[in-house]
C-alpha cells in the first residue's frame, strides 16, 4: 500500500513588519501592538512591496543589540519557505533537504514542519520539485523494505 506523502509550501513573511494606510510602515513589538494592529485593514498587512524600510525597533543578538534596518531584516536577506508535511521529518529527510542544490538553509519546526531558505541563484520551483521527488524516493524505498 503506497501513502500519498503530502507538501504543503508557504512562503514566509516578515511577522513584525506592517504598512499603514498612509504608507508609514511600522514594525510590531509588544509596546505597540495593542494599537497598531485594530488600525490596519486586512489588504495592508503585507510585506511583499520593496519599497518597505523597517525603521526603528531593535533585536538582541548573542553579538548584542541590532537596530532592525532592510540590512538586518532577515525575510529580506533570505527566501524562506516553510514546508508543512503529513510524514515525520527524520534526520534522513532533513539531511535530504539540506544537500539539495539550492538549499542554503533549514530549520525543522516540528515532526511535520520544517523551513528552508533558497540561494538568490537559484529559483524555488525547481528547488522545491527537487525535496519532494528526493523525500518521496526515500520513503518509498524505507516502505518498499519493511514490506
């Protein structure tokens, strides 16, 4: 009996990162997200646009406190995806994941999520067929042997 192995790909967005509708864009902290957040309609809460500069706001880092700028902004500075899959995600897989060409980082969520970040010069749709059809190939064949 052959399982259906599921991917499901969601692009990643900036979670702090919003734009007024007067175009002043905002980064969410816990000061200011009681009323920043009832004052934004649904068709503003993006981050796609380029013209967006994070202004303001700090992270702490193991080398220290970082002002938050388009430099610092990590969702601008990587193409990240996360994979939602309804099969465990096992050191194999993962390792799977990692070696694929264009992968230039990953992170495993939970037992059926895991994130990646694609290279700038490579594009996500081959990248993506390319840890499906490797996963499905591996975990047939670990099926195929315990039949």
């Amino acid at each position: 009996m052959n399982k259906e192995y599921k991917f499901i790909w969601q692009h990643c967005k900036n979670p702090f990162l919003f734009k007024k509708d007067y175009g002043q864009t905002i980064l969410l902290s816990a000061d200011n997200l009681d009323e920043a957040l009832p004052e934004l309609p649904e068709e503003e809460i993006s981050a796609d646009s380029e013209d967006h500069e994070m202004v303001g706001g700090m992270i702490y880092t193991p080398l220290g406190v970082l002002p938050i700028t388009e430099h610092t902004d990590m969702f601008k500075l990587f193409n990240f995806w996360m994979c939602h899959t309804n099969f465990n995600i096992s050191r194999n897989v993962f390792n799977i994941v990692c070696k694929t060409q264009g992968v230039e980082a990953a992170h495993v969520f939970s037992r059926y999520r895991f994130r990646i970040a694609i290279g700038k010069a490579f594009d996500f749709k081959p990248t993506r067929i390319k840890i499906q059809d490797s996963i499905k190939k591996y975990l047939e064949s670990r099926q195929n042997k315990t039949e």
